[in-house]
C-alpha cells in the first residue's frame, strides 16, 4: 500500500516581540493569511485545521485552543489544537500531516500561537505550576534551575567549558540578524556570552533565548494539490515524537534519549540511515546554548560529547558542513514557544526551496530536518523535509 | 483506500461524585490495564497514545508531562489534545489511516472532584476582553442559549425537564452512573434557577472517572478480538468561535458535524439508520437542540420526541441510555469517552438492563461547553 504524501506549500511568521499589541487571536490570523496568500489560497480552500500552543497558564485563558479557535480560521470548520509542551511547535505540523496523510482532507492549515506576555509579572510564573504537586514544587523550582541542573551534567560529562556552550548562543544570535521576524539578534562576542548576569549556574541571561509573542502557520496539501499549486513543494518525509517519563529525576540529564527514539522514528519513515551525511541542513530546537549541542547528539547528526567540538570549528555555521539554526534559533529569532517550533520547520522549508534570502545556506540542501523539545526534560518531536 | 478502524478494547473505572482514595494516575491506570486486557495486548504493542485534557482541569500547566508513566507509554509516540474524548478518538483513526499505526491507545479521564473552584475555572475559558469583564458565572450564556432556543424553536421548559427526568431515570439502569435519581417533572421546574430559564436540575454534575478505549486496523482488530466494533465515521467542527457572533438558537457545529459523519457513514435517514443516540446532555435543552441540530428530530419537534417517549428506552430511537451527562455525571473531557464506552456495550450486547434489543449501529455526539461551539459526532457499528 502505497502512503499517501504530505508537502508544505505555504509558510508565515508574524515579527516575535517581548509585547505584542495584537491578542492571540489576532496573531493567529495575522500568521495564517501570511501562509494561505503564499500557497496562493483562500480560507474557504481549507478544509482542516490543528493549532498548536503551550500552556493556557500564559494566556490565563481555559480552552485556550477554543479561545484562539476564530483568529486561527476556525469558524465553521473541523479545528483541533495538539499539545506537547514546548514540542508543540513541531508537533503540529505532525498533526497536519495525520489529517492529509489519513485522507480526511487535502488541505489542512497549521497554526501555532503564543502569548507568553500576558503572564504577569513574567511567564516564567506559568512554569511553575509544572512541577509534581507532592515531590517537586515544595522545593520551589524554576524551570532555569532544572536546565542548569541539566547544564551542568551535559558539561561535566564531557569537560566542556563554559565557552564551548557558549559559541552557540553567539553563533545564533548573530544568524538572527538575517532573520525578518528576530527579536534579540544581535552581534554578540564570546565574551558578551560569558559575563552577562548569571541566573542560576551555569546558565547565564544570553544563554537563555527571550520571552516572546508569536505566529507562524503553514499549509500542507495532499500531493495532487501540491502540485497544482506549486513547483517548489517540499515534502514531509519523516515524523517522529516521543515521550519520556514524568519522573525526570529518575534520569541521567546528560543525553536526550527521548529525542533519539523520535529521531529515528522520522528517519525510518523518511529512509535515512546515516542521518549526519544525509541531512544537509537543521533546526534543532535551542531555547538554551547548551540544548542545541545536546539535541544534535539526540538527532544522531554527531557522536555524542562531539557537538561543542563542531560547533568551534565552524561545521554548524551557514557555510559549514552541516548548518544548524541558521534562522538564528529561539536564541536568535526569540522564543514563543510554538510558534517557535513552526518557525524551525520553515526555516527548513525556506532553505530547501531555497528562499531564505540572506540566511540561504549554499549548496542546494535537499534533506532538512527540524525538532523541538519540552515538558520535564521529556519531549521529543522530529520532522524531516525533502525538496 | 482507508482501512476500517475497530475499537477492540474498553477500560472503564466507573463514575463517582467524589473519588478520594485513587488519585488521576490511579484512575487512569485502572481503565487503562482494563482496556490492554481486554484487547489482549500489552502496552508495548500498542503503535501510540492520545489523551484527551486541559491544564486548568488538572491544575498543572503542560499536563501532557503526567500522561506517559500510568498508561505504560513511557518513550513511546504519546500526543495531547485539548479536545473532548470522540476528538482524540477521530486523531486515532486518522493515524490508523495514514496506514503507519495498527494500534492506538486512546484516553481521557476527569478528576473534577479535586477542582476547588469549578465554576471559576470555566469563566476562565470566557473571552478575557469581550466578556470576562461582565463578571458572569459561565452558566449565564447557557441561560442565554437555552431561552433563544426555545423561543425559536417552540420547545419548552417542560420538555427540558422531561429529558433530566427520563436521562436521570435511565442512569438507575447503569451501574457507572454517578447522579441517577428518581424524580419528576415538577422537581426539575422547581429547582432553584441557575441563569434562567436554567435550573440547577437542567445542569448536569461533575463526576470523576476514566477511561481508555484501544483502536485496532481492520486486520488487526480480526485477529484481536471475537466482537470488533467499527467506527464508520468520526467528524468534529466548531461554529462561530466568538459567543457574540453565534445564533444561540442553533448548534450548527452538530449540524455540520452529523452531515458529514452521516455521508462518510452512509446514513440517510438517521431515525431508520440508528438504533441508539448517545448525545451531549450537559444541560438538558443541549439534548433537545442536539437532537434537532443532528436531524434526528425536526426543528421544534425534540421536545414533543421526549415528551412522547420515542427517545426512551424501549422507544423509536433511544437517546442517552446510559443516563447522559446528567445521569451519569459530567466529565468534561471524558464526556464523549463516558458515551462511546455506552455505545461499544450497546453493540456488543453487554448493556445489561439497559440493552437496546438488536443495536447495529449507533450514534455518539459531544459538545466541549460552555463557552464553545464545538462538537463531534461519531457513528458506531456492530457490522
């Protein structure tokens, strides 16, 4: 039996800001038109809709997917919002390609939104309603604790330096400044990185990515329709999520072996077995320096412990052998959550349809693969494109 | 060509107003160790999970963090949507469809009984700009809703008591049920208003409960399992998202949900086609309006279907034998889960008291709440 294959034919992404004037409803239109007038598509073209976002804590909204549900084309449609914590952003293009690929529809628009403004005095306070209610949040955590933790571990496991994490968040905010929709690009030296204000050891403010308000959305059509409306489809050819346990304590912080099974869940589907030499270009998910390195070595696209290594030597820029977040990452461009995700995935799209304008990276990429990650150091999600 | 989806497996805890001994992981638990039993797989053998919550009824933020460990679906394929249970349910045919998933594990449960502030939780789902400022409980769109409707349609206040009266009284029959009850027209008229023309006996109560119900591919499900029952269709859609924007009189989401699912399934003529409804009921006037919205009755007709007992058990079309949201509790996300385990009995001929003699086919609708219009509507067969 033959499957039936998905393609992406239209992308948007609204500006990511600290504060944005428009409500998640309006962003949610506002990145929807972006991606329907690209695919050269009206609403009623639409049969389906996923949106994906993260907590309702930030919007202090109940049934936020309800609540967005008008903005993101909604009305008098079949309309659904997925959820996996911070993997949203990639997972919702998965579920775009369930509705396609399962025949249910043609043409499906995804959506992620994010308003993290609305949480005052910082939506830092939404996380911490995340924790264990008996075992966890008596002790108060925040989710930097946690990431320093794991931090800490990934960098202790391999001798890494603080320097060595700290390339990436140099490396992406500087892609950023490319990138229309960025919020803190920014020209940044090694050293800006490594004496700004420390926020729970190891992690300090510039390796942290921002928070931010933001959309992106995407079209994906069935092939036929693809080719009606495009000659630059770019096909997803691989998904893969996967869930690891809520007890994150129970874990050794120093691998993302969650990641991995999504990872070569995508790559079975999209038949690639030597993922570092198949894949030309990433997006690996980094709202933190340390977690890019980390999920390359989840996505099988180096040794592990060999990340930092690749990434001072260039292999990850724009013109190195394998370019990671050129967009400029969430480090870079910002970090709505998943809309954040949805913007990776279109970074890939832009790239292997060769339109990323001053960020194209050169030799033609036709294999790209994008991931994000989030819950209690638990979520993996992984698409894999194909021009 | 789509391949047919079997629901081999049901796990069911049972209703309760109040559940203090198991905690939601415990109650999931148990459904789920039914559910895998049932269908005779572990759950390793099964392909990926879908639960069906929201944050605000669990009281964490990213609640999708707790769903892998009491299911046995830690590192595997586990998704999330904040979305009623026969949702969940129509994600889990569609990946069976994508022809990559032979077996999928769908869940959905509801602890409401843990909710110290249900009623501000839902006003937190009300439109923080439009109309969270009007400092309303959430029910008053429900009295709005419910008064356009019968102004519209000719239904009236009596005809909504006789749904409590006849889905309360159904509910002594189910052993899940929460809130059967013996009572009269009169009791549900007399109650004490809510938003009128809403009483508190229009409303149903919350109940606690889980539920898991294992999906199979046509080939799997022949080899899994004596009794399959098919899911022939399952669609969902929403109205006007804004309240402001909607005809209270009318839920067009069923409407534009039932067509759909009635074409893909082949119905033609629902009251000849069904043999049983399990339809959303979480205020009474919802099942009337549904009932109208789906085609089962008329415009204006529901009330008079009730009154003369075509929708009672033994009746021309059956409608919430279970007992409904309003006889066995209302659980929120399960809602549409609670119905569809009703359906699965009904087609297997395990409904004990409340057997629908010779049910082939039938019909399980929900509807997310107040402030919503959205809805799903799934057709079920035995054949």
């Amino acid at each position: 039996m033959g499957f039936r294959k998905v393609a992406i034919v239209g992308a948007g992404i609204t500006k990511f800001v600290r504060r944005a004037q428009e409500t998640g409803p309006e962003m949610s239109y506002l990145a929807s038109k972006m991606a329907l007038d690209q695919a050269g598509l009206k609403l009623k073209d639409v049969e389906m809709i996923t949106l994906g976002s993260a907590p309702d804590a930030f919007d202090g909204v109940h049934m936020k997917g309800e609540y967005l549900l008008s903005g993101a084309g909604g009305n008098n449609k079949s309309y659904i919002r997925n959820f996996v914590g911070g993997g949203t952003g990639v997972f919702a293009p998965i579920h775009g390609w369930m509705h396609v690929a399962s025949g249910a529809c043609d043409v499906c628009l995804v959506v992620c939104s994010e308003k993290m403004s609305s949480c005052h005095p910082h939506p830092q306070g939404a996380f911490l309603t995340i924790f264990d209610h008996t075992t966890e949040q008596p002790l108060k955590p925040t989710l930097i604790w946690i990431f320093a933790l794991e931090m800490r571990r990934y960098m202790e496991t391999y001798g890494l330096s603080k320097a060595d994490i700290a390339r990436v968040a140099v490396k992406n905010k500087n892609n950023a400044l490319d990138h229309p929709s960025a919020q803190v690009a920014e020209a940044v030296t090694l050293d800006d990185v490594l004496n700004s204000e420390v926020l729970a050891e190891p992690v300090h403010r510039l390796d942290i990515s921002p928070a931010s308000d933001g959309a992106a959305a995407v079209v994906l059509a069935s092939e036929e329709v693809a080719k009606r409306l495009t000659d630059k489809p770019v096909w997803i050819d691989g998904v893969g999520w996967n869930l690891d346990t809520a007890y994150w304590a129970t874990k050794d912080l120093y691998y993302p072996r969650y990641v991995e099974k999504a990872a070569r869940m995508a790559y079975e589907m999209a038949g690639i077995t030597e993922p570092h030499k198949e894949i030309q270009v990433a997006e690996p998910y980094d709202p933190f320096d340390y977690k890019e390195l980390h999920h390359m070595e989840g996505l099988l696209l180096c040794e592990r412990g060999e990340a930092a290594r690749l990434t001072a030597e260039g292999f990850t820029a724009r013109t190195g052998n394998l370019p990671t977040c050129p967009s400029g990452g969430a480090l870079g461009v910002g970090n709505p959550i998943a809309a954040t995700g949805l913007m990776k995935v279109i970074e890939i799209f832009l790239q292997l349809r060769e339109e990323a304008g001053k960020r194209q990276i050169p030799g033609k990429p036709r294999v790209g693969v994008a991931q994000a990650w989030g819950d209690l150091m638990q979520v993996g999600t992984v698409i894999v494109l194909r021009r | 060509m789509k391949e047919r989806v079997a629901i081999v497996g049901i796990g069911v805890t049972g209703f309760s107003s109040v559940s203090p001994s198991l905690s939601f992981k415990e109650l999931t638990y148990t459904a789920a160790v039914k559910a895998y039993q049932e269908a005779g797989l572990h759950p390793k053998d099964i392909d990926s999970f879908i639960t069906a919550s929201e944050d605000f009824m669990e009281g964490y933020s990213i609640f999708d963090e707790y769903v892998p460990d009491q299911m046995g679906a830690v590192m595997r394929p586990v998704q999330t949507v904040t979305a009623d249970f026969l949702q969940a349910l129509g994600i889990g045919c569609m990946m069976i469809n994508t022809g990559r998933f032979r077996t999928i594990a769908v869940e959905a449960h509801s602890k409401a009984s843990n909710i110290k502030t249900l009623d501000e939780v839902k006003a937190f789902a009300l439109d923080p700009v439009y109309i969270r400022p009007l400092k309303e409980n959430a029910d008053f769109l429900a009295g709005l809703e419910m008064k356009r409707f019968l102004e519209e349609t000719g239904n009236t206040e009596k005809q909504c008591a006789q749904v409590v009266v006849k889905n309360k009284t159904n509910a002594l029959r189910n052993p899940h049920a929460a809130h059967a009850a013996n009572l009269t027209v009169d009791d549900v008229l007399s109650s004490l208003p809510l938003s009128l023309p809403l009483k508190e006996l229009d409303a149903s109560k919350p109940a606690d409960g889980a539920i898991m119900v294992v999906l199979a591919s046509e080939k799997e499900a022949r080899a899994l399992c004596q009794k399959p029952v098919w899911i022939k269709s399952i669609s969902w859609f929403s109205g006007q998202g804004n309240p402001w924007c909607r005809n209270f009189a009318y839920a067009d989401y069923a409407q534009l949900a039932a067509q759909k699912a009635f074409a893909i399934a082949g119905i033609i003529n629902p009251l000849k086609d069904l043999d049983f409804a399990e339809i959303c009921d979480e205020y009474s006037y919802k099942e009337l309006q549904h009932l109208e919205a789906i085609g089962i009755a008329r415009k204006g007709e529901a009330g008079f279907l009730t009154q003369t007992g075509a929708t009672s058990l033994g009746g021309l079309l059956p409608v919430n034998v279970s007992g409904g949201s309003l006889g066995v509790g209302h659980t929120y996300e399960a809602s549409g889960g609670m119905k569809v385990i009703e359906a699965v009995m009904q087609l297997r001929h395990e409904a004990g008291m409340r057997q629908v003699p010779n049910a082939k086919t039938g019909l399980v609708q929900s509807w997310r709440g107040i402030p919503t219009a959205t809805g799903a509507v799934a057709i079920l067969s035995n054949e």
